[in-house]
C-alpha cells in the first residue's frame, strides 16, 4: 500500500481519450446507448457451420465501415487482408481513442503502446489449420505467423502512428485488458512514458475457440441469443462468447492541461493479485479477489463508502458470479454500491472485456447513471450484492471500481475518479 506522502507526490493520471469497436457498434456512443438499454447483442452464429457445435450464439462486431471513421485509411484494402480480425479492432479502437484525445504529441520514443490480448489470431489459426490439412505445408499462407501472434495489434498501432517507446502485450486471459491500463498508467507515473495507448483486443468467435470453450462448460447452452447470459441471476448457466476491443489514452493530467484537452477522468488505482488455486476455477471464497479491489481502493486512497458503483467482472458462470459476490460483500459489506455487469449485454471479450468495461465505467460515472444487467431477474439469494437491472439507476458522480477476474486466477482492479 502507498503511504499518504507517495500517493500526494505522484501525478494523476488522465483518460483523455477513450476508443472502442464492440458488437454494439464502431463509437463508444454506440457502447453507451446499448449498456444503457440492458438488451442483450447475442446472435446466432451464421459466419460459419455451428452444425456439431455445442455453442451456436455469439457477440459480433460490425463491419468496420463507415464514413469519417478515424481508422478508415490504415483499413483500407490489402492493409485489412494482413491483419486478423482481433488486430483489425485493435487497431480501430487504438486509433479512434487517440483522435478522441485530440492526436497529443510527444517525442515518439515516450509514446508507448500496452495491448492486452488473450489468444491472438484464432480466425486466422482456425483457417490455415484448415488449408494445411487440406493442402499439406505449402497450402499454409505465408503471413500466418505474423497475423497470428498475440503481439500484432501493438506492432500495429505503433506503425500507424509512428510510436517508438515501448510496445507491449499482456496476456493474464479475461483480465488482460485491465492490466494493460493498470501498467500504462503506472508507465506514465514514473516518468517512462508522456503518452500511452492501453487496451484490449479479442476475436474469439471462431470454430475450434467455440468448441473449446463448449466443451470446457463455461459457456451458456442455451438456444436463445437474447436471453442466454444472466449474470448474478440465480438461473445463469454461463457466458455468451463476443468480440471487440477498447483503448484509452493515458496522459499525466497536467499534460493534458497544459495543451488545453479534456479528460474523460481518471484512473485513480490499480490492484493485481492471483488465486493460485485453479486452471479455471475461481478461489470459491474470493479472498484474492477481495484483495485486489482492496488493493486498488488503497492505491487510489479511497475507502470502499467512496465507490459509486461496481462494474463487476460478472461472467454469469455459476461459480465465477458467486466468487466475486463474496469478494465484493468482503470488501464493501451486505449494503455496498449497486453493481452492474456489462457481459449480459455485450458477452465475455476474453482479452479486452477488462478495457471495454473500464470504458463502461467512465461513461456510467461521466453519466450518473449504472446501466442495468441484461437478462437479471432476481439474484441468488446468498449473493449479499445490489445488482441493477430493468433500467438504469441514476447515481451521484463519483468513483467506480471495475473487476476483470480471469482464468488460472488472475484477478485485477481499477479505480476511476472523476477529472
């Protein structure tokens, strides 16, 4: 924990610009309007045969089209070719985030780059596993150890922009985009970076990831698209599988001053810790869990009374959601803040679920308002948690504290303030 004098001596950290392509849409105005209106975005698969398969609905993101798009140009024609799916959104979200910042300058060695991402290039695995089955060796594309690889999203927001400071990929599964903005903006607090892009990126939607996580019993069975992902809700069954990425920009807030921008807020704490407990399942009574929101409230100098709201991790996977309940009565007791969990509406981005609901939560917080939980209709009974579901619940502007908890027991948190 930092003492007073540490956290009084460091700079605060801006959001200045914030970016994301979901299966709302290609605008975080897009991602707001559907949070906000508590529906479900699951569909039945069609872009590929689900025959078999025991997942057949997912989260998809648009085409990435549209006029006056910041990522239209660097997404044009063979450039959109080369780069699976997870990287074509990375990209987009990255370059959208940094013309909402107002495009800040810096010398391009301390402009950095943190992506989190979970399983890299699928679409582009799954397809070439097919062509090399089909065709032998020589039927494999050339590109497809570039385009797959989990680093190819950094690799290409720093080429688009010309960054040369640190480009980096972390990958701690369903908490990953999380850790990407806790360490970007631990980046900037001491000084090894002016301006840092940090997010997720995630395209899970593919034949071989579908069948893994259906055979893993993690994912919800239903048939019904628009009612399968109930998170906290005493008849949930599991997660609906989406896709999609968000970036922030991250600056020292008296940079953004200094050059006249705005900031969406702050991002005030961050907290990591591990289960150590199980390939997938959480730590059933949710003491590292609970220790990473501690932790993150005692890095921002906040105690939990302070937190307006919770954007929980909210998997909707029996355990998952019951693990975090615990944690969450650990730390704010049976009368905390009302909690929201974005996953019923959106589905589970694996990889960049973390940054979308960072995203989320600085909306929910800029709007005094916690948008309800798609599909909740009544919590199990020993969760001692407010779930908001049916409409929006208006409250005062103030902190939020955002969960991302992943497989093999990676658990982080972050706090964000108002500006």
């Amino acid at each position: 924990m930092r003492t007073e004098a540490e956290r009084s001596a460091r700079p605060d950290i801006a959001i200045s610009g914030i970016g994301a392509v979901t299966p709302a849409g290609l605008t975080t105005e897009d991602l707001w309007t559907a949070v906000s209106a508590g529906r479900s975005l699951a569909v039945g698969l069609t872009h590929f045969d689900t025959t078999g398969h025991r997942i057949k609905i997912g989260c998809r993101v648009p085409e990435l089209t549209g006029h006056g798009l910041p990522w239209q140009e660097a997404l044009a024609g063979k450039a959109a070719r080369r780069l699976d799916p997870f990287a074509r959104y990375g990209l987009a979200a990255a370059l959208a985030a940094h013309a909402d910042a107002g495009l800040p300058q810096a010398p391009a060695a301390r402009c950095a780059i943190v992506v989190g991402n979970a399983v890299g290039g699928r679409s582009t695995s799954d397809a070439e596993s097919v062509n090399f089955a089909a065709k032998g060796p020589g039927g494999v594309r050339p590109l497809m150890p570039l385009m797959t690889m989990p680093n190819a999203a950094a690799a290409q927001i720093a080429l688009q922009l010309g960054w040369h400071g640190p480009a980096l990929t972390v990958s701690t599964t369903c908490a990953s985009g999380a850790d990407a903005i806790g360490i970007g903006a631990a980046m900037l607090r001491d000084h090894r970076a002016d301006v840092v892009i940090a997010g997720g990126c995630e395209a899970t939607l593919t034949p071989i990831t579908l069948a893994g996580f259906g055979n893993l019993n993690a994912a919800s069975l239903r048939t019904e698209p628009a009612t399968a992902c109930r998170p906290f809700d005493e008849s949930r069954d599991g997660f609906v599988m989406g896709e999609g990425a968000a970036f922030v920009v991250l600056e020292r807030a008296a940079d953004v001053r200094a050059r006249g921008g705005r900031a969406h807020g702050l991002v005030a704490g961050y907290a990591a810790t591990s289960d150590a407990h199980h390939l997938s399942a959480p730590h059933p009574d949710g003491a590292y869990a609970a220790e990473a929101m501690t932790g993150a409230l005692a890095d921002a100098g906040l105690a939990p009374s302070d937190i307006a709201h919770v954007n929980a991790h909210g998997t909707a996977t029996v355990h998952n959601d019951r693990a975090e309940a615990i944690a969450l009565a650990k730390v704010f007791g049976p009368d905390g803040p009302p909690v929201t969990a974005s996953k019923g509406v959106l589905g589970h981005l694996i990889g960049a679920a973390g940054a979308v609901e960072l995203v989320v939560a600085v909306l929910s917080m800029n709007a005094g308002a916690v948008p309800p939980t798609a599909n909740h209709t009544r919590t199990e009974p020993e969760m001692e948690i407010d779930v908001v579901h049916g409409t929006p619940r208006p409250v005062p502007t103030g902190p939020a504290l955002t969960n991302s908890f992943g497989f093999g027991g990676h658990n982080s948190s972050l706090v964000v303030t108002p500006a």
